[in-house]
C-alpha cells in the first residue's frame, strides 16, 4: 500500500509505501509437455477457485518476457508455461500487476537456472509497470519485493525508521480503479496549467517529508494527520470518489489517527491508520457498516530503518 506520495512521486517526490504480508503472489513455470506448443512462446494461465483459467498476457508481460530472454541469453527457448496464483485485488492500488510481474520474472529465472540481482529483477518489472501505468516511479517495484516498509526518496530506496507501534487498516472500496487512468488525468491537468503541478507536487513533498520525520520520532497522531492532509490534497486533484471519502469519514469517526485514498485513486482502496489493535478493530467494523467489501490490518512496528 502506497502510505503517502502516490502520483507526485512521478515527478520526483518522495513516497513511502508498506508491503501487506497476507496479500502474496506465487507464480510457477515449466517448459510446455503440449505437442502443439509453439517454441519460444509462454502461454500464462491464472489459478482460481475452481481450478486454473487460460489468461491472456497482457502487453507489459509480453515485453517483459521478451527482455527476460535477451537478458539472459535464452532467445531460443522451448515454449514455456507460466501458473499465477494472486492474492492480490487487480484494480485497487495494491501493486499487483508488479507483483505478478515480479513473481513471473523469479519463476523464469528458476526454471532456466540463472541468478539474477535486484538490479536487473527491477528493471525487467519496471519493463511491464511502464506499459500498465503509463510511467512508473518504481515504489510499487520496491515495495512488492521487500519485506520492509519503503521510502523511496531523491532516486534512492531505503528502509525508513519506525518509532511507534500501530496498525493500518486497508479497506477495498468495490470499486476497481486504474492508475494509469490517474496518471493520465494528472498530465493533462498539469500541462493545461503547470502552477498546478507546482502546488500539487510541492504539497506532497512537504506533506511526505514531515509525515517521514513523525514517523521516525514516535510521533503517530501527527503521523495521521500527515494521511488525511494528503487524502484532501488528492481528493481535491479529482482522484477520489464518493465512496472512498465515505470510508475516510467512517474510519475518522470511529478513532482513527488519520485515513485517505491509497494508490492510483478513482477507486481502489483506503487506508487508516489505528494506534491500537483494538482501535483497528473498531475501524474494520465502521469501515465494513460504511460499505467496505472486505479489510486488512497490518500491523506497524518499531523499527530502526537503514539504507540498502
């Protein structure tokens, strides 16, 4: 989930992001036992409920295989079959398409025996997350591969420090968005008046940075404040919905230190943040009675950061 700096962080704003460990993806692959498979060909199949279902790649999966081949020398490959099992929402700002993307580039690798570095794993997803979004900064690459909160910062990853203990409850509105839709809006908008890309950035900057330093000082009710800042800052940008704002009032009603819209907007998610788990718990409760589908609470902990 994307805490603070979703969009600015395109044009060179911060942004800070959590990894939610219940939601995972797992992808498997295997060279095709089918007499009519094609060679060099990679056909994806997407596991569900009821067994798995044939899925079209999308283009950013196409070229991201592509460059997997000519990376790693294997242009010539036999055909090859790629299982995803996600359990991440598609549409809802949750990182999944880099997710999948990440998880199919490990999977190719562990099939043809090649060791690849971070380096070279994050620019293959960028490959595909550039297709999905439009442009993409790189936080989602980050945060769905690490097991850590992110801050990417000035071109920089890092491992931000935690001074307090809490939670964040993530709410999915029902309503699926697409951040490259967003993303779009937003260049418009900028390039109709570029004083507004100015504000909206330089709001953001300010709001990430301070919200970066409450975070490492133990100081969570400011912490949250930072949140809903930013959910005005973006909902006043167009990105938001009723819905959403719905949720970000429950969630303020029932206690929460802070709540706004999560990821690429115009649906998706919400976040909160809760400075008990029993705060949580009457959080998801308000946030479900509101109109929320379904919850998640991830837990935040102390920690004291460090570069990487």
């Amino acid at each position: 989930m994307i805490l603070l700096g979703e969009h600015s962080v395109v044009y060179g704003a911060p942004a800070l992001a959590l990894p939610i460990p219940e939601l995972t993806v797992t992808a498997s692959a295997a060279q095709s036992s089918h007499p009519s498979a094609e060679p060099g060909d990679v056909t994806f199949t997407m596991a569900g409920q009821s067994g798995p279902v044939a899925m079209e790649a999308s283009e950013g999966l196409r070229r991201l295989v592509a460059e997997f081949k000519e990376t790693t020398g294997r242009t010539g490959s036999p055909h090859i079959d790629v299982l995803i099992d996600c359990a991440i929402p598609t549409g809802r700002g949750l990182g999944s398409s880099a997710a999948c993307a990440q998880a199919v580039v490990l999977a190719l690798a562990d099939l043809v025996g090649v060791s690849l570095d971070s380096g070279t794993v994050f620019d293959l997803v960028q490959i595909a997350e550039n297709v999905t979004h439009g442009r993409a900064s790189g936080i989602d690459t980050l945060a769905t591969g690490s097991p850590f909160p992110v801050l990417l910062s000035g071109g920089f990853a890092r491992e931000p420090r935690i001074g307090f203990d809490g939670a964040v409850v993530v709410a999915d509105s029902g309503v699926a968005g697409r951040t490259k839709d967003g993303v779009e809006m937003l260049r418009r908008a900028f390039e109709r008046d570029p004083e507004t890309r100015a504000d909206f950035v330089g709001r953001a900057t300010e709001l990430t940075t301070a919200a970066v330093r409450d975070l490492a000082a133990g100081r969570a009710e400011a912490f949250g404040g930072r949140l809903t800042d930013c959910h005005a800052l973006l909902a006043g940008a167009g990105l938001s919905t009723d819905r959403i704002d719905g949720l970000v009032e429950a969630a303020l009603s029932a206690g929460a230190l802070g709540a706004k819209i999560s990821g690429g907007g115009l649906g998706g998610c919400m976040i909160a943040l809760a400075g008990s788990a029993e705060r949580a718990r009457e959080t998801e409760r308000r946030l479900g009675a509101a109109g929320a589908v379904r919850t998640w609470v991830v837990p935040i902990e102390r920690f004291s950061g460090h570069a990487r």
